[in-house]
C-alpha cells in the first residue's frame, strides 16, 4: 500500500508539472501568415517610414 501511494504522488506530480508547459510558452510579438505554404512572419516585412521615403525621393 505504501508502494501504491508514493506511485500515484509521483503520478500526481508529474501531471501538474507537465500543465505548466502551456502557460509558459514566450509570447511572439508577431503574426505567422502562410504565403506560398511557406509561414512568413510580420517583422520580416517592414514598411518604411513615409518621412525617409519623401527625403529619399527629394535628394534624388
């Protein structure tokens, strides 16, 4: 019976730690689009900044 015991709180244990996976996973602070079936992230698109466009166009 003691065997019994230290095998469920061992059991118990290891299910609660496992649960804590899902709430520590890292936050991404960009979207996943699938463009072509390839998964492609927002911050590998930046838009440029209208200001340095303007000042771009206005040395040329």
């Amino acid at each position: 019976m003691k065997i019994l015991s230290y095998a469920v709180l061992a059991g118990v244990l290891l299910g609660l730690s496992g649960c804590d996976d899902a709430m520590n996973k890292p936050k991404t602070e960009s979207r996943t689009m699938i463009i072509g079936g390839v998964p492609v992230h927002d911050r590998d698109y930046k838009m440029i900044d209208s200001s340095v466009t303007a000042r771009d166009q206005l040395k040329q």
